[in-house]
C-alpha cells in the first residue's frame, strides 16, 4: 500500500506499519513521548497520544506536499495559496511546536 502508514491500537503506543521510513519515524516520536511519560500511561494518556500521532501523520503530509510545490504564492495575486494560510493558523499545540 504505497503512501499509506496503517494505524492499529495496541498497548501505550498506536502501532504503525514500519515498513516505511515515516512510519518509523511516527513510531520512535511515539515510543519517545511514552518514555518521557515514564513508560506507563493511563487511558485517558493513551487515547490522547493516539490522537497526537494522527495529527503528526496528517500534519506531516501536508507539510510535505507543501513543500513540494513549486511556489506557496500566488505571483498573480501576490498572496500565499490558501493551504499555506491553513496551516499557519494551526495553533503550536496541534502541530508539534508548541509544549
């Protein structure tokens, strides 16, 4: 399944297909923040991480595909694209650059 990283709940951690470097990355970033928790989390704490890695997956894409583009603005219209407004209104905490 090219371009797809597979969720499944398991444990502390939501399990990602590894066979893909991003999955690996998403995996590590899991393991790491469980790690930081001390290694056991409640479910309240688990339901929430598993949210966190979607959002990290999601947010990943977008911010690579907006990479990609050969341009974020419009030299027409002398504005960014709408997907780069989008994301910035993201607040820190959703995307990973906040605490």
């Amino acid at each position: 399944m090219h371009g797809r990283v597979h969720l499944a709940v398991r444990s502390h951690c939501v399990l990602l297909d590894q066979r893909t470097a991003q999955g690996r990355e998403l995996a590590a970033w899991c393991a790491q923040v469980v790690a930081d928790q001390g290694g056991n989390l409640t479910a309240t704490q688990e339901a929430l991480l598993d949210v966190l890695v979607r959002d990290k997956l999601i947010l990943d894409h977008l911010d690579g595909w907006l990479l990609a583009q050969p341009s974020l603005v419009s030299h027409r219209r002398r504005e960014c694209f709408r997907p780069v407004h989008d994301r910035m209104r993201l607040p820190p905490e959703r995307d990973g650059r906040g605490q």
